[in-house]
C-alpha cells in the first residue's frame, strides 16, 4: 500500500492528529448504507439526515468519541415469524463522521424512518498573540 501523506512537510508541525482523521474519514467513504444528507441550518449549523426506515430507536446507538461521530444500527429480529418471501433485510450499519473540534451533537430526532442529528457549530474568533524575546537560553 502507497501512503501519500501531506503532511511531512517541515511547516507543518503538530498536525498527525489530523492526518489519522483524514485516514479515518477515507476509510468509511466506501459505505453506502444508509443514504444520507448533510444540510446547513440557521445559526451556522448543520443537520444530518439518515434514512433508517424499520430501525425503532431503540435499536439506533449515537456516540461521539474522539471528534468521531458514530452512529450504529442492529434491527432486532422477530421471532416466530415463518416468511413466504423475504425482501426486506433485517441488516446492521455502522456509519462515521469526523467532527472538527468544537463541533457538539445538540439533538437527535427519529421520524417517519428519518434520523435528524443536529450539530453546533462554534463561532471562530481569530486571535494574536505576541511573544516576548528573552535574551540566552531557552528554559
């Protein structure tokens, strides 16, 4: 496997976080299931739509965990049901976005087979910092 990394370069500095998020983010690109839409809301946040038709909520879990937003479905199968024809998959998903920082879940809402989770985002305020010059060593 050829690793392209962006960030060997001598400026940029501290970023191998990033790279492992990058590297995270592309490895669930490939997934298709279940479809979903990202729509910016007022107040500069977003919106995740994703259609999750015969999942109850109880069987939908949400976590964040390392600026990773998961979230996770198990269909509970019905026993003692005897199928003539069975086209609708009891089937699992799992399906990841990577948050940048200061980007928190504030709800999470399931209707009509649609799962909404709404997301803040923080207002950016630039900031200058001087830095005093000591004469000597470094301590």
């Amino acid at each position: 496997m050829v690793r392209n990394s962006y960030f060997d370069s001598p400026f940029l500095l501290g970023f191998e976080p990033l790279e492992r998020l990058l590297e995270r983010a592309a490895k669930s690109a490939g997934d298709s299931y279940p479809p979903y839409n990202i729509e910016e809301s007022g107040q500069g946040g977003l919106v995740i739509t994703l259609a999750v038709a015969g999942f109850d909520k109880d069987e939908i879990a949400i976590t964040v965990e390392d600026r990773q937003l998961m979230i996770k479905g198990r269909q509970i199968e019905a026993g003692g049901k005897t199928f003539l024809h069975r086209g609708i998959a009891a089937r699992q998903f799992s399906r990841a976005f990577v948050l940048a920082d200061g980007i928190e879940v504030t709800t999470a809402a399931l209707e009509n087979g649609l799962l909404r989770i709404s997301l803040a985002r923080p207002d950016i305020k630039p900031s200058v910092r001087v830095i005093e010059i000591k004469t000597g060593g470094i301590s």
